[in-house]
C-alpha cells in the first residue's frame, strides 16, 4: 500500500514516518511545508508540500498516487487558532478540502485526524456518535473540516484524538509529563489543574491508531486516544511517583485561575470501544506511557 502523510515534521507526523518505515510494509511519501527535518532519511521518499496551496496538492497526490493519505497537518495551538482565525480556517478547513479533492481525482483513501475539542465537554467521556458542540475557534475549525469530509463523496475516516503526548526527535514539544518532571526535579513551584479531564494520548498509540485504520480502509469515525480519564493534577502526581519526585512544590489548582485566550472544554476523554473491537486498537495506560518516554529519554 501507499501512503501518504502530511504534516510529518509534527509530533503525529514524525511518529507514523518511524512505524511505516519499521515495518517496511508500504511504500511512504512523507510530506511537509518547506524542507525534510526529518533526522533519518531511509524507507520513504520525502516531498515538500503545502497544503493550503491547492495546486501543490493536486500535483503531489497526482504525482504518488497514493492508495492513502493521512492528513496529521494542521494549527494545533488553540490559542493561535483563536487570535489568528484566518490561518486557522485556511489551514484546518480549506485545506482539507484540497485534500478532498485530490482524494477525489486519485480516488485515495483520506485519513482526517479530529479532535475532542469539538465537544463542549459538559458531559465527557464521549463515544463516537455523540453531539458536537465547539467552544473555541480551534474546535470548530477541526467539526467544519469533519462535516466537508463526512458530505465528500470519497472512502474517508476520522481519527479523533485527545491530548498527545511524546517526544518529538529534537525535543521541540514539551509535554504535561516532561514539564512536571523537570519542574519538581528543579524544586519549582507548580499549580496543575483537578477541574479538566482529558484521556491522554500516547503518540505511539495514536500512530498505531492511524495504521491500523489505514490497513483496513476502515471508514467512518473512530475515537483514538488513551483509555484513562485524568485531570492533569492527577497525570502529575502519577509523573511524580514514577520519577520518584518529591511533590511538596506541587499544588492542586483550577482552571478559573489561568487566563487562557480560548475556552476549554473542562470535560472530554473517548471512549475507546467502537476503535477496541472494530480495529484491535488497545492503547498503553498513561503510567505505561511514561515509562514509554522514559525509555526514550535516555537514549
Ligand atoms: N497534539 C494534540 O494534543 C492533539 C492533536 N490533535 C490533532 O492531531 C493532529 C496531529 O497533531 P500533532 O502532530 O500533535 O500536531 P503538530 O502541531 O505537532 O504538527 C502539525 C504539523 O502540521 C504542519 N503544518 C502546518 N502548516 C502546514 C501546511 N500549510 N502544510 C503542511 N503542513 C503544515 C506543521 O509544520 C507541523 O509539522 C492534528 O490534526 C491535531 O489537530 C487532536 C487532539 C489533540
């Protein structure tokens, strides 16, 4: 099988390029505005692509005809989506839809990656049928993209997701895990909120999430992310105990007390069953995910 990825110099991106290329089952294009910053070059063919520029994409996609593509490119900064709300839309909608089209004319199979931040987190953890409701600029960016998507006309799948956490190649992410433990490790005071649930997302898992929807051509949406429900006070006190940190810096705070340019929605996490039984997806537990960067870091 082909596939192509979009985006693969982001967290996601870089993560899927090392399980294809591991694997060695399919033929890779990996994909990403400007230059490769990839740090290894075997296994795939690299293509620079824009995808908010419609010809570009129409001429990759023509050129690879891939029998997939997995779109993991888009502005994730939820404050950035907020303030700069143009680039937002020409990046998480109107891209898409080139993406639409080029599936269209290839007839390939679009992997779309979606997020819980389309609910308004009143009444998570959420299945895959359950009621949109954004309540930032980001959120509904991400549902107008899945609704071009679900009207298209092409085989698609929507891989919604929730809090991804891992480590990129040259450390340009930090993450809640990375932030509690250098933190404590340098004795600073943290206040971490216990008024927001998230099911976090090893990046691995969602990586093997993605494949396995894309071996499949498994349509429809599914829900890809961990499968335990934590506030972030409690995904750093589990931090805490693994790196046997002392916790005395660290205290319980809520959400009212850190301004934020966009809204939050305080109660989100999937629930995990349609993607368990339909793709045989069985993500790591959140303290498994951190041994899993642990290992990582000493490397
Ligand atoms: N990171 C998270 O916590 C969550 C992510 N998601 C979704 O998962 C997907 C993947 O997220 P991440 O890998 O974490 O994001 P990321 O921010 O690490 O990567 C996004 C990539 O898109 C690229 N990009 C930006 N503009 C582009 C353009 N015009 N053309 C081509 N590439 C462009 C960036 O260079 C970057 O490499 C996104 O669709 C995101 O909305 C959903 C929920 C949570």
């Amino acid at each position: 099988m082909r596939i192509l990825i979009t985006g693969s110099n982001g967290l996601l991106g870089q993560k899927l390029v090392q399980l294809i290329t591991e694997q060695s089952r399919h033929e890779l294009i990996a994909t990403a505005r400007g230059e490769n910053r990839l740090p290894y070059e075997k296994g795939y063919e690299f293509e620079s692509l824009d995808i908010t520029n419609q010809q570009e994409v129409m001429d990759v996609v023509g050129k690879h005809k891939p029998d997939v593509i997995i779109n993991t490119a888009a502005m994730t900064n939820v404050d950035q989506c907020e303030t700069e709300q143009e680039d937002c839309w020409k990046l998480n909608v109107t891209a898409v839809d080139n993406l639409i089209e080029a599936s269209k004319k290839q007839n390939a199979f679009l992997l779309q990656l979606s997020t819980d931040f389309i609910f308004d987190g009143e009444d998570g953890p959420y299945n895959e049928e359950a009621e949109a409701n954004p309540v930032s600029y980001y959120g509904e960016s991400k549902l107008a993209a899945e609704k071009l998507i679900i009207q298209s006309k092409i085989d698609w799948a929507i891989a919604r997701t929730v809090l991804v956490y891992g480590i990129a190649h040259d450390m340009s992410r930090s993450n809640i895990i990375l932030w509690v433990k250098k933190s404590l490790e340098e004795g600073k005071e943290i206040q971490v909120v216990d008024d927001q649930w998230r099911t976090p997302t090893l990046a691995e898992d969602l990586a093997k999430g993605c494949l396995l929807i894309a071996e499949k051509k498994a349509k429809g949406i599914f829900n890809i992310s961990g499968d335990d429900l934590l506030t972030p006070y409690e995904m750093a006190i589990k931090t805490a105990e693994f790196f046997n940190l002392p916790q005395t810096t660290m205290t319980k705070s809520d959400s009212t007390k850190f301004k934020q340019t966009a809204k939050r929605p305080p109660k989100t996490g999937f629930i995990l069953d349609k993607a368990k039984r339909e793709l045989g997806y069985t993500p790591h537990s959140f303290e498994e995910g951190i041994k899993v960067l642990a290992e990582q870091m000493k490397k």
